[in-house]
C-alpha cells in the first residue's frame, strides 16, 4: 500500500517535477507540500542530455495519466440492435386463355418474356355455306388474370403477321443473317419487301428488313417458308428454333393482313377461284377474309357487350360505324336444335343443342323452327344471349308437334347480315384493331351495354376471369353469286395482351 500511494504521489503535477528534479517519491502528501527543488546546477541547467530526460520522462507520465484516465476501447456505455433478413418479393402478371376449356397461359411457352403465342386456335370450321351456321363457327374463350397484380388494361387486337423459326432455323448469337427460315405452314399473312421483321425468344429481340419477294412465290399472300433479309446484322442473341417470327409492318392494309387466304389442297381444274399475287384487291386476293363477318361478345357476371361485329360501335381514324344493339348483344345468327314442342299457349322453346345457343337472339326477332317440310315462325320475347338453354316467345299454338332435332333459326339475325355489307369483315378487324394502332381495349363492363373507362377503371383484377365469345357467319349474298369464294381457307388469329398500368 505505501508503494502504490508514492506511486500516486509521483503522478500529481508536483510530484512529477520533483521526480525530474531529483526529488524522489514521498510517504504523504504532507511531505510533498513541504518540498522544494534544490538549487539547479549551473552545469545541469546546461547540459542537453538532462533537458532530453526531462522530456521524455514528462512525456511517459502524460501517457501514464492517459491511460488511467481514459480507460481504454469500449470502456463507455454502449447499446446495439440489428434489424437482419428483410425480404421483398415481386408480384405477378400472368394472362390465361382458355379456348373452349382448354388452359392456355403467358407463361408456358418456351420464352422468359411472359408471351405465349401458340395458345389454341378458337375455329377449325370446314365445309361452310352461305347463310348457313355451325357449332364449330363459335368459339367461347376466357380471359383471367392468373397473377398476383391488377391488370389496369386489357386489349383486343389482330395478332401481327407472324410464324416461328423452323428446326433448322436457329440463329445463332454474333452470326450473320441473311434469311429465316420459317417452320411449316409458313407466315400467317403477307410478307412484303422492306417490311419490318421481328425475332423474338427468352426476353431478346431483333428487328430485321425484307430484302426482296419471300419464297415460295405461290398465288398465295401467306405461307412464306424462307424471308430474305438485308445482310449486315449478326445475331444480337441465341434464337433457338421455335423462336417467334413477326411482321410487324403488317394489318395495315387488306392485302397484308393477319387473315389470309389459299386454296384447299385438290385439282386446280375446279379450284376456279381468282386469288393471285399480282391482283392483290379484297375482292381477288383475300375474298374470304373480305366476305366473313366477325362478332366478340362479352358475357360476365351475367353483363353482356358486343365489342366487334354489328351490334357495336368502332372507329377507324374519324370515322363511327355500327350502332350499338340494346342490351349490348351483336347481331349473332343461331344454329340449334329443340328437344321439342307441341301444344297452345307455348312461351319457350327449349335448346337441346350442346352448349346452347351459339349466338344471340334480340327481342322481337323471327324464330323459326323447321323439321322436314314442316315450318313455324315464332316472336322473340326478350334477349338471350350465346349459351341460353331455351328461347322466351310470345305465347304460340303449335301447329304441328315438333320432336326432337327440330332446327332453330333466327332469320331476322341472318337478314341483317345477309347482303352485300362487308362493315364487320374479319379484314376490317385486322386493318382497324392492330398493334401499331386501334388496339381494342375491353374495359370492364358497368352494366349490359355500358362500359366503364372513368379514371382509375381495372379491367381485369388479379384471380378474376371475364369470358367472350367469337363467331363467324358467311353471309348470302345479294343478286350476285359468290363462286370465288369455294375452296378456300381463311387463317387469322387474335391476341389478348394485359398491362399493369396504361401504356
């Protein structure tokens, strides 16, 4: 104890000068209080090496006192807290299309940009007549929201002229291009020279120009198998075959749109028709696609709109056409059949067809039921919409009983197609609704024949599902003959493209 006290005497400032001057350490602080320095030595007061011990015993007593002082690293108050392993996640957009029952999704194809384009085509119609109709000439298709995100908007348009790369087709990252090669059957639609084309796999795309008339030259306006491009460009990216092929200069003219026509595989000694490249009219190069009306209605939630076909209102450039249908239902012909009626005061006529209705029926329209020779016209009374499994009329005496497998028509839906008006033509939808401009957007519907585009509308919210239905009709025509229009095939397609937020 008395040690550490001297040594506690040393560290006071006196006590420090009186170590340096020779004055030893002290028992009390009594003693240090009575202590003097000696008289310095004149040769001590001179001498550098004394003035350097000094120094540098003043300088081990600082950091002494430092230390003790201080108390060394984290010796303070000190607090923490860690706020580890957040986590943010992304939603998702995914549109399902269903064609008939059958799933189809953005997702699935073998591409990481959520596009999806070999989903199933809603018609394979064969053998169709004017004024005639088949349950294969409708097509139900529902449209949902399979992701976690609002889809704001929802859009009906012509898919682009379009084809995939074959099996020999692939470009290959940094090569050079001077054609594709198209898989079987070819582009869906013309492809003309200087036309802009597009390739597309896994989020890369690359745009490439048409150098001269696609092969095989043929009387055809689709079906191209090899596309000439303007050499210059090497691959931006590995394109794989099945890669996605567009024409994306296309739909904006009847020549070149989505819908196409060629001749059905047989004798060209009755294959008469006149479509040929070098006479490329609506009339002579796509007369089909030219003659077949088109009508999309929308049945969800028990709210119907007719979004094409007559029935609707559309624009191209300034111009209005159509005048929307009470009720919002196109003007959709009906092929059905009955399981039977007979009697008096009969008020509907019951639909044993598969599905029911494949069209629409407006109030007041003509029904008419047919069974052999023996024929009776009905009066709508009320709408039913595609899908109705019996008609509403007006209370009727059955002539005679119809059994099962009667037919059900609507001639007053046919009348009005019936002619010569091409208004609604698969051709107009292609020129009028395509991606480079008239996109139709389906807005959410507010009320049978209203829609609802205010501010802040959504068309189509996460996990629900709106459902359209697509017909085609060929309509008699007027005075005229429509031999042209025998053995040919129309091909086209649509494209239902959803956004996040307006684009």
């Amino acid at each position: 104890m008395r040690l550490l006290k001297k040594f506690l005497l040393v560290l006071t400032p006196m006590g420090a000068a009186a170590f340096v001057a020779g004055g030893g350490t002290f028992g009390t602080f009594s003693d240090l209080a009575d202590w003097r320095p000696p008289a310095k030595d004149p040769v001590e007061e001179h001498d550098p090496l004394w003035k350097t011990k000094k120094l540098l015993i003043g300088v081990m007593l600082i950091g002494v006192a430092v230390y003790f002082g201080v108390g060394g690293t984290f010796a303070n108050f000190q607090a923490e807290t860690s706020n580890n392993g957040s986590s943010i996640s992304s939603g998702t957009l995914v549109l399902g299309d269903a064609v008939n029952g059958t799933a189809c999704f953005s997702y699935s194809a073998a591409t990481a940009d959520n596009v999806n384009a070999g989903c199933n085509a809603p018609f394979t119609a064969t053998v169709v007549a004017p004024g005639t109709l088949q349950s294969t000439q409708l097509a139900k298709i529902d449209v949902s929201n399979a992701g976690s995100i609002d889809g704001q908007n929802l859009y009906l348009y012509a898919s682009q002229i379009n084809g995939k790369l074959s099996a020999t087709g692939g470009l290959t990252n940094l090569s050079a291009v001077s054609s594709l090669s198209i898989a079987s059957p070819g582009m869906e639609g013309t492809v003309s020279n200087n036309d802009s084309v597009t390739v597309s796999y896994g989020g890369h795309a690359q745009t490439f120009t048409v150098s001269g008339t696609p092969t095989p030259a043929s009387n055809s306006n689709g079906g191209a198998t090899t596309i000439n491009v303007v050499t210059g460009q090497n691959a931006n990216a590995d394109y794989p075959a099945g890669s996605t092929v567009q024409d994306t200069s296309g739909n904006t003219a009847v020549t070149n749109t989505d819908c196409y026509d060629t001749k059905l595989a047989g004798d060209a000694s009755w294959n008469f028709n006149s479509i040929t490249a070098s006479s490329r009219t609506q009339q002579t190069f796509n007369p089909f696609c030219g003659s077949l009306v088109m009508w999309i209605q929308e049945l969800s939630a028990g709210k119907t709109y007719c979004w094409w076909g007559k029935g609707s209102t559309y624009s191209s450039g300034s111009t209005t056409f159509g005048t929307e249908n009470a009720g919002g239902l196109c003007v959709a012909p009906i092929y059905a059949t009955t399981s039977g009626i007979s009697g008096t005061g009969v008020t509907s006529i019951p639909i044993s067809t598969s599905g029911g209705l494949n069209g629409n029926v407006s109030d007041g329209d003509s029904i008419v039921v047919t069974q052999g020779p023996t024929t009776q016209t009905f009066m709508a009374n009320g709408a039913s919409s595609v899908g109705s499994n019996s008609i509403a009329i007006h209370s009727a005496t059955v002539g005679t009983a119809f059994t099962s497998g009667a037919v059900v028509t609507d001639t007053s839906a046919t009348g009005s197609l019936d002619g010569n008006s091409t208004t609604d033509t698969i051709s107009n939808f292609d020129t009028g609704h395509h991606w480079a401009g008239g996109k139709l957007e389906l807005y959410p519907i507010a009320s049978s024949g209203s829609f609802n585009n205010g501010t802040g509308h959504v068309d189509l919210p996460a996990g629900t599902m709106r459902t359209f239905y697509v017909g085609v009709y060929l309509p008699k025509p007027s005075g005229s003959v429509q031999n042209p229009l025998q053995g040919l095939t129309s091909t086209f397609g649509l494209t239902w493209h959803l956004d996040q937020s307006s684009s």
